[in-house]
C-alpha cells in the first residue's frame, strides 16, 4: 500500500535545503520517493495537506517513562523556593516498587501514546526507578514492549540504606545480568550525591562488554567529570550538559558523542539553561530532548523543548528543529529516522502551519497535525 503526500509547502528533510512545492511517496513503513510535488509517482492513494510544513517525527533521546506517583508537591514546593537535589527519585522509587506489572504498563504506554500525539515518533526508556535486580529487569521488560531504544539506568541513584560500592557491584554484576536481554543501551547518572567518575567507569565498561552501547547523565548540576568519560568511552550522548568547562567542550567537539539538551529540566527546576550556543559554535553535534520524568521534567512535548530551546538557549529555529530530529537520531546511532529520504523509516508529522518556525513562535500551541508513524497515519 502506497501514498502519496502532497502539496506540502515547505518539507524538511535534513538531508539536503528544505524543499518548497514537494512531495513524498511512502510505501509499506519506508519512505519510497521526495522530490517535486509535479515529477510526484502515482500512489494508491493521496493525501494534500494544503501547504502545511512537513518534516521527519521528533526523535525524543532521553525520557523515564517506567514509573508510579507523581511529584507535583514536590514541584510546587521548588516553585516555592526550595531547591532541585535528586533527592526527590527515591520517592518515585517507593510508588514504582509498590506498582503491579498491569500499572507500570498501562502509565508508560499513555506517555508513550501522549508523546506521539505531539509528533514523537522515536523514543528512549530508561529504567532507574526500581533499583533492585527484579524491579529493574522488570520495567526494562516494560519498556521493551513499547520501544526498541531502551537503556539500564540501574545507576540512577543509590538507594537508601544501601552501601555505596555494595550497589555499584550489583549494578555491574547481578542487575545488568538481568537487564541486559531487555536493555539497548546502559547509563549513569554521574553527579555528586549519585555515582562518581570512577564508579560510573566500572558500570559503562560492565555494560559495553555484555554488548550495550553507552549514555551517561552528565554535567547536569556541576561540573565534573561525566562528559569526559563519556567521550573517552566512546558513548554515543552524553545528556543534560548544563556545567561544562573549556575542555569538556573540547572534548565533545572532537569526538562522535552526541551533546543532548534537555531544557525541560532547567525549566522545570528554574535552574540556568546550558550554552547551546558555546558547543553549536564549537561544532558539537547537539540534540534535544525531553527528559519526561515525574521529578524534574514532567513534559512529553519535543515542541515545548524546541521553544525553549530557541527563546533560552539561543539556537534558531532550524537549529532546534534539526536537533529534535537529526540530533535525537545521532544521540541514538540511528540512520534511519530524523531524516526523510529514500530507503528511511515512513515517520513524519504535518503542521498545522506554512514552516517549521512556527513550532518556536506559537510556543504550547498543539500544531502537529498529522503524524505517520511506521507508515501509519495515527
Ligand atoms: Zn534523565
């Protein structure tokens, strides 16, 4: 079954200048044929969207969606004036450990369902809210039914009561034993009060050698050293970077690892945003996402994320865009979505406006109209 899309009036495909008067043919969940709307193959059926702006699916690289409760007090109590620790996980650990399977499920999925309404098409689970082997293993299961991108964050934080080193053991050993059949990728949340640089070293090096490609929670509230050994280990982002020194830049601009922004965490811990514009000058590649999680950034919205993006951290527009797509794709080592062209995955979302400028300038409107996910018009 194939369709045609066209009368689209400005398509981005980062894979060359937007194109104006373009078409787009996709056949099964691949995109089969782009170019100009009169050269345009026939198709089973069509579909014009009246000069709308097209352009690849959200590509969202970092969120915890495996989780019970929600912190709203805790929010308010922030808003109030008391600050952001992550401290606050542990309450989400106690609510999450208390869930059946069936909750746990049934929550995650409606973000999942929630985000795609908004125009994500791609998403990244991590686990980190159960910290025991059979609570991580299990939301890992959990994620796994929802995506394909699913990350061992068994190094989210150390749970109460439990020895430091005792948890970094078990991480490395038993619980990434259990995740590993579930899990993509593996990530630590390297900050003070969480895992150290040497800790996080034992857990990443564990993880690549049972097949897992490497993340980290880096530099989201000082600086240490989590970007620099996410680049020396080769991961593929190193995420939140908010407190980077020259040479963490440096090592970024260097280097394959992705710097991913998640602006909702600085916005929702009135917290000061990372320079955007200090690593896109450096020539880091950048990518944003949302981060959705109950504690510290509760948005499942890429379109929120770009707005601020573009009003806080001084990226334009097209930056921004190509950052929640492009870049998301990057932070995933993945070549076949944030992009349109021939032989990518058929996921795209139509606005309901002429450009991909408007995402920033009508900022919280919903303007994802229409989105094709695997082919498949939602
Ligand atoms: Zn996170």
């Amino acid at each position: 079954m194939s369709l045609l899309i066209d009368n689209i009036g400005e398509l981005l495909t980062n894979d060359g200048p937007p194109l104006t008067d373009a078409a787009v043919v996709v056949d099964g969940d691949r995109i089969a044929w782009i170019g100009p709307a009169a050269q345009a193959p026939a198709a089973d059926r069509r579909v014009g969207v009246d000069g709308a702006a097209v352009l690849p699916g959200f590509v969202d690289s970092h969120a915890h969606l495996v989780f019970a409760g929600d912190r709203a007090p805790e929010f308010a109590a922030r808003m109030a004036g008391e600050p952001y620790t992550g401290g606050g996980i542990r309450t989400t650990v106690e609510a999450t450990r208390a869930a059946t399977d069936d909750e746990l499920r049934a929550k995650a999925k409606k973000l999942v369902v929630e985000a795609r309404r908004q125009g994500t098409t791609t998403i990244e689970i991590k686990s980190g809210y159960g910290l025991s082997v059979d609570d991580e293993a299990r939301s890992l299961r959990i994620a796994r039914e929802l995506t394909e991108e699913t990350t061992f964050l068994g190094a989210h934080v150390v749970p109460a009561g439990v020895d430091p080193d005792a948890y970094v053991d078990l991480v490395r050993g038993p619980m990434l034993a259990a995740c590993a059949p579930y899990a993509k990728w593996v990530d630590v949340f390297i900050e003070r009060g969480a895992f150290d640089g040497e800790q996080a070293r034992e857990i990443l090096v564990a993880g690549a050698k049972r097949g897992l490609g490497l993340r980290v929670h880096a530099n989201q509230l000082t600086e240490g050293p989590g970007v620099r050994l996410a680049v020396e280990l080769g991961a593929a982002s190193a995420d939140h970077c908010t407190h980077l020194s020259d040479s963490d830049v440096d090592a970024l601009a260097g280097s394959e690892t992705v710097a991913t922004l998640l602006p909702g965490a600085e916005f929702s811990t009135r917290s000061p945003y990372p320079d955007a514009r200090r690593l896109l000058d450096a020539g880091v590649t950048v990518a944003l996402a949302t981060d959705c999680n109950p504690g510290s950034s509760y948005t499942s919205s890429m379109a929120f994320c770009i707005a601020l993006a573009v009003r806080e951290m001084r990226m334009t527009p097209a930056e921004a865009v190509h950052a929640a797509t492009a870049g998301g794709a990057r932070a995933l080592r993945r070549d076949d979505v944030g992009v349109l062209r021939a032989g990518a995955r058929a996921d795209l979302i139509v606005l309901d406006a002429p450009s991909h400028l408007h995402l920033a300038y009508r900022p919280g409107v919903p303007l994802v109209k229409t989105v094709l996910h695997d082919g498949v018009l939602q």
